[in-house]
C-alpha cells in the first residue's frame, strides 16, 4: 500500500503527541496516512508493552489511519547503526510515503533526537539503488520521500513551518488520551511521570492554541525542516 504521509515515533504516542491533528486533517482530507512506532515504549514507567500496543490501536482507529506498524526496536537502546537503517529502510520502501513525519532533531527523551536522525538517514539511505532489500522474497525498488519534517515534542524548538489544526484539535486529543495509562488520571495508582502531570495535558492544548496564536489560527502544530520549503508564489503563504 502505498501512503502520502508515513508518521514515525520513538514510541506509541510520540506522533499523537507532536502531529495528530496534521494526520487527522489530512485524512479527513482524503489522504493515505500511516504510522510507523519504533519501539513498544516498554520501558514506560507507566502500563506495560503489552497495554501500550491496545492503546496504539486505538488510537490508530480515532485517527482513521491506513496502516500502523511497529518495528519492536530496544526502547531506550536502539541505535542509528546499518542494522536499524535497514529495517527502516524496508519500511519506507513498502509504504513509498511522499512525506515522512518524525521526532523531534533534539529533545528531552535521548529516544526522540535518535529516533529523529534514524529516520532522516534512512530516508536518504532508502533512495540508493546500491542498498539492497527485500520483503517476503520480493526484491524492494529504492524509494526516497520527498520531504522530511520534524514534529516539536517536549522542548519548545522554534519551528520552521506550522500546520493550522484548528477543527481538528478535539481528535488530537481523542488520539492522545487513548494511552490511558500514560496520561493524567487522578485516579491512578501509577508512579507520577513527567507526561502524567495535569499541568502536562493542558499543555497540549495551550501549546497547539499559542502556535495558531502566533500563526494567527486557533490551534497550529509545529515542524522544523531539513531543506528550505518552497512555494510557487508569495500568495500561497498564509
């Protein structure tokens, strides 16, 4: 199957987190959107692997996505080495995405700025005719995306591009709130986290609100890109 947009996270609710409302507003656009987890986020302090994957799929459900895979990368110890490139590799191959959505270039979780070089050297890897994949016996064709962007997570990055989410912010949070574990819930027993915080989940909201603030939207997402995005004319900037 072939996507417009493949999302990539670190962990289950990274993409949520930093892109939800971009994916929500390009499905219900009539785009092909997948999301592709490198890790099952097993060393969570809260839930488990296990309640981690039943979240994803629901989130995946919320946001209407075409495909949700995960690698099952080592939370915490994957590396950007050839053995990992290569299984990103074959992702990208399979899925053919026009854009690549994916972590943060620098963050609080040292998983999100790997992750973020992981997937942008596997982009370009993923174009070399000389690299050599294949998937169920089928050789891959090399396939580079034509745009990479990088979503804002923890650190507040100054982006380069803001996307207006405005209509679409209820289903971010729908899709975010679907790892019941991770989030704030007063009634938990769960050990407190950084991201279990109220304070934390009303930033969500407030983040998304003073980007479009800033944009002059009502609710905006954030990305920094790699290569200086290009318009045909002034006049297509809003």
């Amino acid at each position: 199957m072939k996507l417009d947009i493949l999302a990539i996270g670190a962990h289950p609710d990274d993409v949520e987190l930093g892109c939800g409302g971009t994916i929500a507003k390009e499905v219900a656009s009539g785009r092909k959107v997948g999301i592709l987890d490198l890790t099952r986020g097993e060393l969570g302090t809260r839930g488990t692997a296990a309640t981690r994957d039943k979240e994803a799929e629901d989130a995946a459900k919320i946001l209407g996505l075409c495909v949700r895979d995960n690698v099952a990368f080592a939370d915490g110890f994957f590396a950007n080495d050839k053995e990992h490139q290569l299984e990103i590799i074959k992702m990208i191959r399979k899925y053919q995405p026009e854009i690549v959505l994916c972590n943060a270039i620098d963050d609080r979780h040292i998983d999100h700025g790997k992750g973020s070089q992981l997937v942008s050297d596997s982009c370009f890897l993923s174009g070399l005719i000389k690299i050599k994949t294949e998937v169920d016996g089928e050789i891959q064709l090399p396939w580079r995306p034509k745009t990479v962007y990088h979503y804002i997570q923890w650190k507040d990055l100054k982006p380069d591009i803001v996307v207006d989410i405005t209509g679409f912010m209820d289903k971010k949070m729908a899709s975010v709130f679907a790892y019941k574990t991770q989030f704030y819930n007063p009634e938990s027993n769960e050990p407190e986290t950084p991201i279990s915080s109220k304070n934390f989940s009303d930033s969500i909201e407030y983040r998304a609100r003073n980007t479009g603030r800033i944009a002059g939207v009502e609710y905006a997402e954030g990305y920094t890109v790699e290569r200086h995005p290009v318009v045909d004319s002034l006049f297509d900037l809003k």
